[in-house]
C-alpha cells in the first residue's frame, strides 16, 4: 500500500474582503476561522485549490 503525502492547511487571513469564488474553496477546504486547520492528502484537487487562495493559508507537511 502506498503511502499518501499528507498536509496541513492553516488558515491566516481572513476572508471577509476576497472573491466569492475564494470563499468557496476555503470553505470547502474545511476552514472556517482564522487559525483552524485541517489535514488533506496531497492530491492534485486539494493542491489545485490550495494554489488558487494561497495568499490566505499556510501549508505544512504533516
């Protein structure tokens, strides 16, 4: 079984002042206040959407 690649997403700006579009994908990230955090395998889907709003996050390897 192959190992994923994991990461954390943390969020660190807010999204009150930023495209809808962005706010959708941050929500759907699984972010909701400044300083949450999730963790995703790094597929290309999570990867696409980090890259689209990473003006607004911070990204680990877990």
């Amino acid at each position: 079984m192959a190992d994923t690649k994991q990461i954390k997403v943390t969020l660190v700006k807010s999204t009150i002042a930023i495209l809808p579009a962005h706010k959708k994908i941050v929500k759907a990230l699984g972010l909701t206040k400044i300083n949450s955090f999730k963790i995703h395998n790094a597929n290309d889907a999570i990867l696409g959407m980090i890259a689209k709003v990473n003006y607004l996050l911070k990204v680990e390897n877990v």
